[in-house]
C-alpha cells in the first residue's frame, strides 16, 4: 500500500466506492454532506479496497482462493464446500502489521474522539460492488456488533474480509454476473449506538411492495437492528406521507401496526460472546418502539437523504437509550422498485375467492403464485428443496438465496416487510408471505397451496392450486379525458395498489370498510361497555391494547385508514362517505347486538344519515367526526371532502350539519366541503334545496336504482329487474345532472353503473356529468369508452332488456 489504509468517514464521499464500497462511502457522503441538515450519522473509519488486498497477497491466498472457486465452478465441489474452505484461509491468516497498526491507531482516535476508552463499535463490510443502483448486495458480507478492544476488532476486521465469500455472496455474484476478484472489501468502524437499550430497524423512503414514491416506510423492534434485518421478529411498521411532513402543523402518520416484537437483541455481559438474543417483557411487546415525534424525524431524514441522492433509498436507523437521540447508521439505494417500468405495471387477480386463508402475513410483491409447500426448517436440510415448489421456512435467512430463486414463491414464520428476507425476495421477483407466525406448521409437506400478495400489503396463502390472471397495464395507452375520473377505493391495505393510474382523486372512500375490517368493533360499545357481554369487553381489551382508551382506539385507527385512502392521489379531492351501515351489518360488530334494534327492512331502515343526529347512536358519530377532523387537522389531509348517504329530506340535512358543525366539522371552516350522496328520489325532486346546503353531490347508482324501481338490490329473485339502465333511473339521473349545475355545484357518480356497463359511462359524459368515480380493475377500459364518448357527444346507452309479460 503506497497511501493510508484508513479514511475517515468526513473525508471520504459517493465518489469513493472503488475505494472504501457502497455502503461506507455512503455513510461518509452522510457525515459530509448531511450532518448540517440534521441527519445525526455515527462517527467513524474505513479500511481502502487496497488494505484488503494487500491482505491477501501478505498471506498468499489468491492462488488458493481461485482454486477453490474452480472446483466448485467445474462441480467438483459445492457451494458449501468451497465457501468453507474459501473463508477458512482468511481466518487462519494474519492482519498485517501495517495494516494492524493503522487500524488500532484509527480506533484509539475514535475513542478520543467520543470521549469513551472503552467504546464499542461495529464493524461492517463494504463491498466495491455494493449497493449500486442495479444490485444491492444486501447483507451478503457480515456485520459485528459491541466489538471492544484492539484483538477483538483484528479478529473482526479478519472475519469481514472472509465474509466477502459467504456462501451467498458467492452466489450472488455470479447471478449478477460480478467477477469475485473484481469485488474488493473495505471494513467500516463505526462508532456504536446504544439500540441495545432502545430500539432500531430500517426505513425506505418508497413504499417497497407498490412502488409508491410518497411514503416512508419504518420497521422498528427493541435492541439491535441485526433482528429487523434478519427477519427473526415482527416489527413494528409506521407510515409516513411524505408530501405533507413540511406543512405546518401536518403530522402526517399514516399508519401505525404493532408488532410482536418477541426477540430482542443485546450486548452481552462477559464471555467471548459481543451480542445475546432475548426474550422482551410483556410491556414491551405491547408498547410502540417509536413515538410520533421519532417517527415523524426519520421521516423528514428520508426526505433529506433521497432528495441528496436523488433516487430511492434503504436506511438503517438506530435510537441511542442512553441520550434519546436518533441515528442513520447505513444508506444505499433501493434498487427494486426503482428499477421497475413507471409506464406500465402488472395486475395480477384470482379467478375464483379462495375461502378464508389458511394463514396471512406481510405481502411482498404484488404477484400470486401457486405450487407445492416445500417445509424446510434449517439451512442444513435446503439440498432438499424442489424447483419450483413454494418455500415454507421459519425465516428466510440470506444463507438461502440460491434456492430462494428456485423457489414460486416465498412463506416465512417470522419478520416483518423491510426484513433482509424480504429485500431480497424483491430483488429477486419472488412473490413472498412473510410473518405469518405459524405457516411451518400449519401448512404440511407438498401440500397444495396458492400464494396471493394482490389483495394489498396483507398476503393470504390459500388452499389447492387456484386459478389467476395476469394483466399488463400499460399507462401511455390510456388516453385523457375532459370529465374527472377517479376512483373508488375502501381497503387501505389496497389503497397503495393502484396509485399509478392517472385518476383525478377518490369518489368513494368507504368508511363502514375500515369500522368493519380495521376496528371490528361497535363504536357504542368502546363507549359503553358496561352494555356488553363480558366476553365481548375482553375481545375489546385485546383489540385495543396499546390506546389509551377504546375511544382513541377507534378515532386513531378510522383516521389512520381514511388518510391511506386518501394518499395515493393527493392533493386531488379524498370524498369519504360517513359510515353507511345498516343495523343488521352494524349488530354483526363486536359488541353490536347490545345497540342495534331488529328490523324487518334495514335496507329502507335505520341508516345513514338518520343516525347521526339520533341519541342511540349520536355519540358514536362523534367518533366519527373525531377521526374526519383528525384526518384533515392534525395529520393534514385537507384534501378530504365529507359525504352524507342516505339523507332523505332538507330538514335531516339540516340537522346532520348541526351535528358535525358541534363536533368541530363546520361546513366551509378550514376550507372543509361536505357533499351528499344522491341515491334516494327525494334527493333529486328536492335537488334544489340540498343544492343549498351542500358543496357537491354524487350520484348512488345502486339505491337510486333500488328506489326508483322498487327492487330490492339483494333480492336474487329481482336480479333481472335491477338496470341502472331503465329509462325510469336514467331521467332520474340526467334530472339531477341538469339541478346541480343549475345550481352551481359540482356532481359525480359513484355507484356501480359506469363500471359495469360502459354505455351508461357514455351517457353519463352525453349529459355533463363532473366526475365519474370507477372500481379500479375497471378503470383503464372505461377511460376508454369515456374518452370515445367525449368524441362522439351523441352516443346513447344500450336500452334495457325488455322483460316478457
């Protein structure tokens, strides 16, 4: 070596990866570049690519090295055999002198300068072809953590330098085509931060499984971060909107899940072990590792760094227990959706509902994928695995890459979304379920199984081999049009899914989706529990454990799940329709029967907007309106407009605003628009006087409908008297086209109709219609047909079928 072998991380930046890796020429970028921003990096050292070989030819291993690599090249060898011998010649060597005593030099300076004798660091591996753009390398070399003294740190330094030929590394290399003795390896010394009494994890700043670029994506578990990496627990996962973080005031968390958080790690007391896994306490498994001032500050860091690198990227953070302060210790690129197409995607669907899934998890990709079960619980037995069959193991330690893609698809144990496991299932196209808790044994050996990760962030694998489709979406072939088209959405684990239509905002967030599938319980009943069976009360206690009382529970989860839905398409319009259950979907709720009545017709019941104002129910309105104003006032999402279903006459409407208007939700206050759902007759003969009272109204094609023509929607024996296309529901329709411009307020259409028949969409452009709201699969063919509708302005529906006497 004719220069130093050790640089400084704030001497050294991107510009030296042939120098010093991806991943230490990153964190020297950071300490230079972003410290004056905010971003808290630790200090530290790196190793030059040129101390690594002179490594080797001190101890005269490269002839020996190429040796091993073509035994296993030729198939003499395996991986296993070869990685092994590989890794043995570099511990059974020697750091040199120089290059020893350079390094001890290093770290006593970065004891000095901490101000620590006894400090602790971690010491990485940094490979010159790592973390690039097109291939992330991702936890093919090792890490080690709480190293204390000079000869531990040799011993580490030895052991880095050995990891560069890990048996995935290996492998890794020759899928992406890297010659091994092209790669060189730096060792990074950094100074450690105290996790082990706090917590750490990893963040991206796109979302990783739809590519959408808006969000910051946070896993976090207690102690160290190698257990979020590793995948060996289940995290905690935070969303941050990105858009808004600069707002004033905005504190834009827009999902908040608690993990299990079973393991932890930390530093060993004593022994020749740095590092011990163990078991959290109840407490800890019940608590948040972040707050939302944590969280919000990693989320601004991940604005800062991708706006500093232009791209997408994948951090590591930790959080020091002694002083409370947060930390990036990594940053590379993301390099899997990034490198996806933006002009196109993939959708992919099931032909036929699988049933209740036989166990969930995290989805990772978005794709299906169907196979026999392949259960393998250690790495010793992956010679077993069968190409092609669908991977079942506790985690997907990176150890497995080479049969990882072999493999349809991917089910693991334990691990959360930004887990090593899932990075590379990504980097690789393997469909995965991950953190299922118990998939290894539930599902049996070469059982037949489907693998779905397209119902949004939430993976189901079912039972039997199912049939799907596979759909590419191309986005340049959609043409624009004059009328607003948005969409209808009420899943947030699905909202993600389909941002990259071009669509003008969301016409129809269902709120009775996330009541129903999020909180799962009656809103009276967390208020009331003394009106509950004790059974119920203790369902109630699981679900919301970890609130500070079941009403925060309700109003923070429905404002969490509205603000997903209205992410993908801000700052265009979110209209959210207030809860629209009927009392017989409302008594199916968790602790519901306590206040629901019977009815013999819910569908012309108890409903809508009656409720609102009504005492059996007014005070789980307001929890309602708790969320809207959290949604819109403290997380920032003013793009949210408000909708009232079902209100049957002016005076009801008057008395729904009052309400809202006492709950802090007055209309036109914070520039809050409120419309209301067109879907009773009532509501287009007395359009005029609604018109006064609301902003805008959107047509209910389903009701509207139902009351014209008297057909019950849910009635099979009815099915072929129900046409949005009669004549009697079209003038309907076009009757209040015609008011509510005559009016001066806007009017879409939400209902089912345009999505099912493309020639009611025709008519509905014939007529002026503002917006047409579409279920998302339907949506690029119905673009279509609008958009020849507003070419042909004299098109007309298909009449209805006539029907025989």
């Amino acid at each position: 070596m004719t220069e130093s072998p050790i640089l400084w991380f704030d001497k050294i930046g991107i510009g030296d990866i042939a120098s010093v890796g991806g991943k230490n020429a990153s964190l020297g970028e950071m300490v230079r570049t972003l410290s004056g921003k905010g971003v808290r990096v630790p200090n530290g050292f790196a190793t030059s690519a040129d101390a690594y070989r002179s490594f080797i030819a001190a101890n005269r291993i490269e002839a020996a090295i190429r040796a091993q690599l073509a035994t296993y090249e030729e198939g003499k060898a395996t991986l296993q055999e070869a990685g092994h011998a590989i890794r043995s010649l570099f511990l059974d060597s020697e750091v040199p002198p120089a290059l020893a005593d350079a390094i001890q030099t290093a770290y006593d300076e970065l004891k000095t300068r901490a101000g620590a004798p006894n400090l602790a660091v971690a010491v990485r591996s940094s490979a010159t072809a790592e973390d690039l753009p097109d291939a992330s390398f991702a936890g093919q070399q090792e890490t080690f953590l709480n190293v204390r003294g000079h000869r531990a740190l040799l011993d580490a330094c030895r052991r880095c330098f050995a990891s560069l030929f890990t048996d995935r590394a290996i492998s890794y290399r020759q899928t992406k085509g890297f010659d091994h003795f092209d790669v060189a390896l730096s060792i990074g010394v950094q100074q450690m931060v105290r996790s082990d009494l706090a917590g750490s994890g990893v963040m991206f700043s796109i979302d990783t499984e739809s590519g959408f670029p808006n969000v910051a994506v946070i896993s976090a578990a207690w102690g160290l971060g190698e257990t979020v990496v590793q995948g060996s627990v289940d995290p905690d996962k935070y969303l941050v909107f990105k858009p808004l973080l600069e707002q004033a005031n905005a504190r834009p968390i827009i999902e908040k899940s608690l993990g299990k958080k079973a393991l932890k790690m930390r530093y060993a007391e004593g022994g020749s072990k740095r590092t011990r896994i163990v078991e959290t306490s109840p407490a800890e498994r019940e608590a948040f590792v972040l707050d939302d001032d944590d969280i919000l500050e990693l989320g601004r860091w991940a604005v800062i760094v991708e706006a500093h690198y232009g791209r997408p990227m994948d951090m590591e953070w930790a959080k020091d227990g002694e002083t409370g302060l947060l930390y990036l210790v990594q940053a590379r690129p993301e390099t899997v959706q990034a490198g996806l197409s933006r002009s196109s995607f993939q959708r992919y669907q099931l032909k036929t509902k699988g049933g209740t899934p036989l166990v969930t998890g995290a989805a990772i990709g978005s794709a299906i994928a169907s196979g026999q079960a392949c259960v393998i619980h250690n790495a010793a037995d992956i010679g077993q695995f069968r190409d092609g069959a669908i991977l079942v193991t506790g985690t997907t330690d990176p150890d497995w890459v080479p049969i990882m893609k072999r493999a349809a698809g991917i089910i693991t144990d334990h691990g959360g979304a930004t887990s090593h496991a899932a990075i590379v299932s990504r980097e690789l196209g393997v469909p995965a379920v991950v953190g299922t808790g118990n998939a290894t044994t539930v599902l049996g050996q070469e059982k037949a199984i489907t693998l779905c990760c397209a119902e949004g962030d939430v993976g189901s694998v079912y039972d039997g081999l199912l049939a799907f489709d596979r759909e590419e979406i191309d986005l340049g072939a959609i043409p624009t049009t004059r009328t607003d088209v948005m969409v209808n959405i009420a899943n947030p684990a699905a909202a993600f899914q389909w941002w990259r239509l071009p669509a003008k905002g969301v016409g129809l967030a269902r709120m009775e989706f996330i009541i129903n599938a999020l909180i799962k319980a009656h809103p009276m009943a967390l208020l009331h529990p003394e009106r509950v069976s004790a059974e119920d009360n203790r369902l109630i206690r699981e679900l919301t454990r970890g609130h500070a009382s079941p009403a925060d529970y309700f109003v923070e989860i429905l404002s969490r799940g509205i603000a997903k839905l209205a992410a993908p398409y801000h700052p265009y319009p979110a209209i959210v329709r207030l809860s629209d259950f009927k009392t017989n979907e409302y008594s199916h709720l968790l602790g519901g029967r306590a206040f629901e009545p019977e009815e013999e017709n819910p569908m012309l019941g108890f409903r809508g907007a009656s409720r609102y104002y009504d005492e059996r129910y007014r005070e789980g309105f307001a929890l309602e309106c708790r969320a809207l104003k959290h949604v819109r006032e403290t997380l920032g999402f003013t793009n949210v407009i408000i909708m009232v279903p079902f209100c049957r006459t002016p005076a009801e409407a008057d008395r729904v605003l009052a309400v809202m208007a006492e709950n802090g939700l007055r209309r036109g206050d914070n520039g809050l628009q409120v419309y209301m759902m067109c879907e009773i007759p009532s509501n287009v003969i007395l359009a005029e006087e609604f018109a006064k009272r609301f902003d805008g109204f959107s047509i209910g094609s389903n009701d509207l409908t139902q009351l014209v023509l008297g057909v019950d929607r849910d009635s099979d024996l009815l099915a072929t008297l129900f046409d949005e296309r009669d004549e009697a529901v079209m003038r309907m329709v076009s009757e209040a086209i015609r008011k509510a411009h005559a009016a001066g307020i806007k009017i879409g259409i939400c209902g089912q109709a345009p999505s099912n028949y493309p020639d009611f969409a025709a008519f509905l452009v014939t007529e002026c219609i503002d917006s047409i709201s579409l279920n998302p699969d339907s949506f690029v063919r119905t673009m279509a047909h609008i958009s020849q509708a507003e070419q042909s302005p004299r098109a007309e529906p298909t009449p209805a079928p006539v029907l025989a006497a």
